[in-house]
C-alpha cells in the first residue's frame, strides 16, 4: 500500500514527541520508557519492502544512514567547540577523541555519543531492516520463524550475561527485531480493523501494557540493552505499542502529530539543542543557571520545543532533504 496511513503517521508522531518530552526528564519518564522506542520498531516493521533487492538496500542506507552520518558530525562539531564547554557537559571530563570515534560506533553513551545519544536509533533501525529481510530470504517458513525467534533470545542473552555494548546497537537490534516483525504480520489486519473494534482492543492492550509496566520494576533503555525482567518488557513494549496504534485509529484526529510523524530524523537529532536553546534564553532573562523545571514545565518545553523546530523542518525539506531521510525515487 503507498498511500500513507494518517493514523501510522500520527503514531509515529506521538511516538517522536514521547522522545523529546522523556528526554526532559518528567516524572512517567520510566513509563514512557517501557513503549515509546518499541513503537518506532513496530511501525518501521509495517513498512517493511515485500522484496529487498541491492537498490532497496542502497535507498534505505541514503535514508538512515547518509542523515545519520550527517547529523552526527554537525552534531560533534557543535558539541566540540560549544557544547563540552557548557551546561552538564561541561562538568563531565569527556575525550573529543572517543567521542568522534563515537559517531561510527554509535553507541557508548556519554562516553562515546556526548554529542548526541538520541539518533543511535538511526543506524539500529538500518539494521533491523538487514537482519529481517535477511531472514525473509528463508524460504522455509519454520526455520525462518525459527531464526527471528532465536536472533531475539540471542539479544536478551547478550544483555543479560554479556553485557558489551556492539557497535550501530548490533544486540539491541536483534531485540527490535521482534517488534518490527510483528509489525510487518499484523499490518494488514490492522488496517482492516473497524474503529470500533480498535477502540476496543487498543483499551485491553493498554491495560496490559500498564499491568505489565508495573511488574517489571528495572527502567527501560533499549539504548543501554536495559530490559529488566525480558518477557515482561516485550508484552509491554508490545501491548503499549498497539494500544497507540488502535486508538489513534480510533480516533484520528491530531493532524499535528501526522506531521511530526514525517519528520521524525530533524526532531530526533535537533531536539536536544532546543532544549538548550529554550535554557539560555531563561539564562538570559533570569540568570538562573541550575534549572529545576516543574511537571508542568517539562510538558510545556516538549510542545515548545516541537514548536521552534517547525522552522527547521521546513528549511531542511526544502533546501536538504536528505537530512530528513528524504531521497529522490529511482
């Protein structure tokens, strides 16, 4: 199907604004946490290519990974000659070596990604897209069930009694992958389900995914390979990510968040900056330098923060695209 989905993309919409507003540290950070990152999985895998030829391959890289490489070195540079000497950072002693090392390993957390943790999802989710299609070329339908099932169980191993960080989150990956395979099954019966039915399910799915948060008691970091007890955590990453998905159905009335849901690659890398663009500002007024938002607050920065990055998305799609995955059709 090529027509774009309005629910999907608000979806994804609503998953990139639980990004920025849990990167401001509210207090469901943890809850939202325990979804919002498998919900970028779970819709990439409904959108998965029925065929993946070489050409498949080259445009997604000139989607994902061309922006990631992009971003990561404007953000290194920005984090180089201002960002380290500024703020938090400032107080870390971080090498500018490791931390350029740090935009092919994409992975390592302050240590490593200083500069800008939150776009590791760019090239994870490349290779999800590698591992799944590499499994779809199993002809045998049990084996290569057989091999998604075992890739997932092989990345909550290595969390568990391994614990290396890979780099392009290779462990983390094959954990998506469960996410993103679902997705891709269940695509076409979520398009078909009536409204009413989806509002139905999508409540049951969000009741799991809360009974579920609650009895899983570690924080989630995919990032971090952080899954606390595993099953838990996937029903719950699971269910949250349906309940999402249905009830926007159900309801598919925030056009904003459809928006937001096209330009989730300018939103992820900028959004930090934003924020530290928002905090020198009250600098500025205030001379307050150690901040102390309320609840409020930190919901209030997330939508302002969405708000002054409109500009940006605008000025990208129409002078450079390809910092938003945009790419020409072949």
């Amino acid at each position: 199907m090529s027509k774009r989905l309005d629910w999907i993309d608000q979806a994804r919409g609503f998953s990139i604004f639980l990004v920025i507003y849990a990167h401001n540290f509210p207090l469901y950070e943890a809850y939202i946490y325990s979804f919002h990152v498998p919900l970028f999985f779970f819709i990439s895998g409904m959108f998965h290519p029925k065929k993946v030829t070489t050409s498949v391959i080259k445009r997604r890289a000139k989607m994902i990974l061309v922006p990631y490489f992009i971003w990561a070195f404007l953000l290194y540079f920005f984090w180089f000659f201002i960002g380290r000497k500024y703020g938090v950072s400032s107080g870390y002693d971080l090498s500018p070596l490791n931390n350029f090392i740090g935009i092919f390993f994409a992975q390592g957390g302050k240590v490593f990604m200083d500069w800008g943790i939150p776009i590791w999802f760019l090239p994870c989710i490349f290779m999800v897209f590698i591992y799944f299609s590499a499994i779809r070329k199993i002809k045998n339908k049990t084996i290569s069930n057989s091999a998604l099932i075992i890739g997932v169980l092989i990345g909550f191993f290595w969390s568990r009694f391994v614990g290396i960080h890979l780099p392009w989150s290779l462990d983390v990956a094959l954990v998506a992958m469960g996410f993103y395979a679902i997705g891709n099954a269940l695509k076409e019966g979520l398009i078909n389900l009536s409204k009413k039915k989806a509002l139905i399910i999508g409540v049951l799915f969000l009741s799991i995914n809360i009974l579920m948060f609650h009895f899983n008691t570690a924080k989630i970091d995919m990032y971090r390979s952080i899954y606390g007890e595993e099953i838990l955590f996937f029903i719950s990453g699971l269910s949250g990510s349906l309940a999402v998905i249905l009830l926007l159905k159900s309801f598919p009335v925030f056009k904003f968040l459809a928006y937001l849901g096209k330009h989730t690659i300018v939103l992820l890398a900028t959004h930090l900056r934003a924020f530290t663009v928002i905090k020198l500002v009250i600098f500025l007024i205030t001379g307050v330098t150690v901040f102390n938002f309320s609840e409020i607050e930190k919901l209030l920065f997330a939508i302002l923060q969405v708000l002054l990055l409109i500009p940006v998305i605008w000025f990208i799609n129409k002078y450079i695209p390809v910092l938003d995955g945009k790419v020409k059709k072949s």
